[in-house]
C-alpha cells in the first residue's frame, strides 16, 4: 500500500514565555530540527519538529504526513505507515529532497506564506496525530509495542511553539494526507490555543467522510487502537459516529474561520486506506462537499480531476476549472468570500 505524503513547517522570536515552556530560537530563514525529549514515535525513540524563522508574525504549522496502521497486519506485516526514528537525520533526507515550488517556498512570487515562519511537525505513530495508546502487536511469535502517541507529541510540540509565538497575527493549520487529517483534527485545540489571532484550516488529502461511506469496522479498529476519544469529545462527541461531523462542529465554534479542503476526485491513496474503489471514493467525496462543506459560509472546497494525491508540494501545478491552487490559496487569504469560491471538475 502506499505511504502517505510528506510536508514540513517553522517557527520565530516571542516577547513573552507561558506555561514555563522556552522559546524556540534558530538561525532565520534557514530550516534547523529542535529535539523534543518529551515525544515519542512509534518504535520508542523522541523525535522533534522542523523550524523555518522570520521576522513575521505569522505562522504556518505544518503536519506531515506517512500513512497509518490500527493492527499487527498493517503495523508489522504491511508497514502502512511511516515508522520511527525520525530524526534530524530523517528530516534533513526529506528535505533534501523537497524542491522549489512547495507552500514553504520563500522565493515563490506568489506565495502567500512566503513571509511566515515554518513548522514542520513529523509524523512516525500512525495514529492521524491523534493517538493516545500504546497498542500491543503479535506478528507470529513476536510481539511489539506501538506507541500511537500523536496527539500528545502534538501537545508538546504546540506548548512550545506557544511559548515562541504567544500572540501570532494570523496561523496556518495545513497539512498533507494523513497530516490533512491530523490539522483538521488539532485544529480547535490549536485554535483554542491562539484565540487572538486569525486562524485558517487549510487540509491537503484528508477528508473525513461520513460514517455511511466508511466501514463500520475500519472505524472501530481505529478508535481501539488510537483511543482518540478525548479528542473528539473535546469538540462534539458526535464526531465519533461520522467523522464528517467535525466540520459543522468547527464551523459552529469558530464561526469567522475560514476552512478548506483539498483533494482530486478520485485520490488512489487515500481511497486505498478506506478501502473505496474509485467511483464510491467520488461518491463519498461529492456528497461531502455538497451536503456538509457548502452550507458552511467559511468553509470551501478545491477538487481537481483524477487520482493524484497531495497538492500543497507544488501549488502552482495543481488547477481546477481554470483556476491555479496558488491563486486560490491567496484568495482564501484575503479576498471576499464571493471571490473565494469551491471549485470542482
């Protein structure tokens, strides 16, 4: 099965420290990995996140993605996730790899974060980043433990870029594929965490579908082996039973936010992972956007034709009904909320 894209995101100065917790501080304008003591991957071993400092007051937090695993066949025998360490040897890799024209792409004329500070918030639980168990695992004789511990690598990687950034002007909550899911399912608490500022959901690749275009007992295996509950009843414990839920219960709380997401019409990832075929994976995405997102004033949707995954690595390619990403992106910035519309094929 394939893995779940990747993303990244940075952070700057702050003229005040709450909860106790340091600032982060790296060279400006150079991304820098900041070890975190406190996290834990999959395997056991502390990760951290990735920095990209300036001078703005903006912030863009970044969940990366890599897939996911609920049980012994998809954590050991299929591998359906990115696994731990990830380090600053791991980071550095991707890095390497990441070229121009991505939303971190300071040099991109029309990038509307090109001015922000980055955080990159690695992803090595499985868990959507928002597990909070350490899973058991028997793959024949052998038996593994499995911290799905995202959301509280989540609440220790939050803490401290609070403490850099106690009263930021306007926050980015994005991320790609299973990192899509893990914005859109931080988000109040990363919302509630900065209630000042103005905050933007902007989700590549992670639509959460009704219950009735999931199987009942895929959603089962993932609230057993993730134990995510707090995190939706900290919302509207509805989200539970259809996971679509979440975007009115979001949209009710933070009424003047303005919420998005991306995806192509028949993602082959993502329709692997819920084990759609393509046409019900279609199905299941229209009727979202039609029934749930469009009655919601602030929230849009942006559906390209296909079954390519992640658009946020090269927003300037990616295009539907005549209209860039990257354009739309500055728009969902700025612009009248009539200028700003959904687009699909």
């Amino acid at each position: 099965m394939a893995v779940l894209t990747a993303l990244m995101v940075v952070g700057t100065g702050c003229d005040q420290e709450p909860s106790g917790e340091p600032p982060i501080s790296t060279p400006q304008h150079t991304w820098s990995w900041v070890d975190f003591s406190n996290s834990t991957c999959d395997e056991g071993t502390p990760t951290g996140i990735g920095t990209n400092l300036g001078d703005s007051k903006n912030l863009l937090i970044f969940f990366n993605g890599g897939g996911a695993c609920w049980d012994a066949i998809t954590c050991l025998q299929l591998n359906t996730s990115t696994h731990g360490p990830f380090t600053q040897t791991q980071f550095d890799a991707l890095f390497a790899r990441i070229g121009p024209g991505t939303v971190f792409d300071r040099q991109l004329a029309n990038n509307p974060y090109k001015d922000w500070n980055f955080f990159f918030l690695p992803y090595c639980t499985g868990d959507l980043h928002i597990g909070n168990a350490d899973a058991v695992y028997t793959n024949g004789s052998t038996s593994t433990t499995f911290h799905h511990r995202g959301r509280a690598n989540t609440e220790a990687f939050l803490a401290r870029i609070a403490a850099t950034f106690p009263n930021p002007e306007q926050v980015v909550v994005t991320g790609s594929s299973a990192g899509g899911f893990g914005a859109t399912l931080n988000y109040d608490f990363i919302r509630s965490t900065f209630p000042n500022a103005k905050v933007f959901l902007l989700d590549d690749s992670g639509p959460l579908f009704k219950s009735n275009a999931m199987s009942a007992d895929l959603r089962a295996s993932w609230a057993k082996a993730w134990n995510y509950d707090a995190v939706m009843d900290a919302l509207d414990p509805a989200v539970k039973a259809d996971y679509a839920a979440i975007y009115p219960a979001l949209a009710r709380k933070y009424p003047n936010d303005r919420m998005a997401l991306l995806s192509s019409a028949q993602d082959q990832t993502i329709r692997t992972y819920l084990r759609l075929t393509p046409a019900a994976f279609e199905t299941a995405l229209l009727d979202l956007d039609s029934t749930v997102l469009a009655p919601l004033p602030n929230t849009r949707s942006f559906i390209t034709a296909g079954q390519g995954h992640t658009m946020l690595l090269n927003p300037g390619s990616q295009s539907s009904q005549g209209v860039v990403l990257l354009d739309w992106l500055n728009q969902m910035q700025s612009a009248s909320d009539e200028a700003w519309r959904s687009l699909r094929p």
